[in-house]
C-alpha cells in the first residue's frame, strides 16, 4: 500500500525553498557547482540550477554524479576488468568550488560518504553542502544534510519513493510499506 506524502506542488515549493536556501547560505552564487546523485538526484540538481538561474540570472555548473563504484554496501567483483564501472558526467573542476551535493532520499548516510569519496576523488572543493528532498532518518553514519525538502519520520520496515516527471511520468513521495 503506498501513501503519497507530497505531491507535485508541495514538491515544487520543497525545491524552491532550497533554492533560497542555497542562495542565502552562499551569499550568493559564485563558486557555486551543482552535482546531482544518480540517478533522481540528478533531475533535482537541474531543477534546482534552473531556479537559481531565474533568480541569480547566472548559470551554475551541473554534474551527474554516479557512485556505485565507491559504495561499501554492494558487493563488487573483484574480477571485473573494466575500470569504467560508473559513469559520471563532470565537465568542470570541483577543487576550490563550493559543491552542492544532491540527492533525492537521505536514509543510511551510506550514498552521501561513497559520494563524498567520488568527489574528493575529482578534486578537493572549498566546501561540501548536502541538499536531499527527503530526509527519513535512520542514519548509520554521522552525516546530515544541509538543506531538507521535507522531513519524513519513516519506519525501516517502510520504503520512501520518490518519483520524478523526467523518469516517472510525475513528481511525488510515497510512503510503501513493504
């Protein structure tokens, strides 16, 4: 049984107030890149790119960040030859940037150090920001996020589901028990 717990709208202004967030926290825009978790994360950080576009009237650096490679809670084959598991899609440096990280569900914390790995792997940045539509609690490591859509105390049994309209065919977040 799911239960939508945002909708489009609500999901909108959660992207919005980010935004504002994000701009207010920075003083502004500059030095400012954006990197999208893959793969929902990375339609959120172009929404949000395109809101401070309208706003700052400047275009901020949009990265597509995959780290699956990096994660210690999926088995990897050691056998595997190809270096090329993952493929991000960075085509700016990070070193010295303020990097705002984004993804769509913060739960175990486990996605948010794999990607902080990936990142530092690519250049060391000013700062780190995390920005997350849905924070569920639950964490295993001390991570937190720095800018929450919406907060939603969810027990473990439970499943969070956030669909977007780039992938899905429209935006939500749903509650699935499983």
């Amino acid at each position: 049984m799911a239960k939508v717990v945002v909708d489009a709208m609500a999901m909108q202004r959660a992207l919005t107030r980010i935004t504002y967030e994000i701009i207010e926290h920075n003083k502004g825009i500059d030095g400012l890149v954006i990197l999208g978790i893959k793969t929902r994360g990375v339609y959120l950080a172009q929404r949000i790119a395109s809101r401070l576009k309208q706003l700052e009237n400047a275009d901020v650096p949009v990265g597509e960040l995959d780290v699956t490679q990096y994660r210690d809670d999926i088995e990897h084959d050691s056998q595997d030859t190809d270096p090329q598991v993952t493929v991000s899609k960075i085509d700016f440096p990070v070193t010295d940037k303020k990097v705002i990280l984004i993804d769509d569900v913060l739960y175990t914390g486990r996605t948010i150090r794999a990607a902080m790995s990936a990142i530092m792997d690519l250049g060391r940045p000013k700062q780190i920001n995390l920005a997350v539509l849905v924070d569920r609690g639950h964490r295993e490591l001390p991570i937190r996020a720095d800018f929450v859509g919406k907060n939603i105390p969810s027990s473990q049994q439970e499943r969070i589901k956030v669909s977007v309209s780039e992938i899905d065919g429209h935006d939500s977040v749903e509650i699935i028990e499983r």
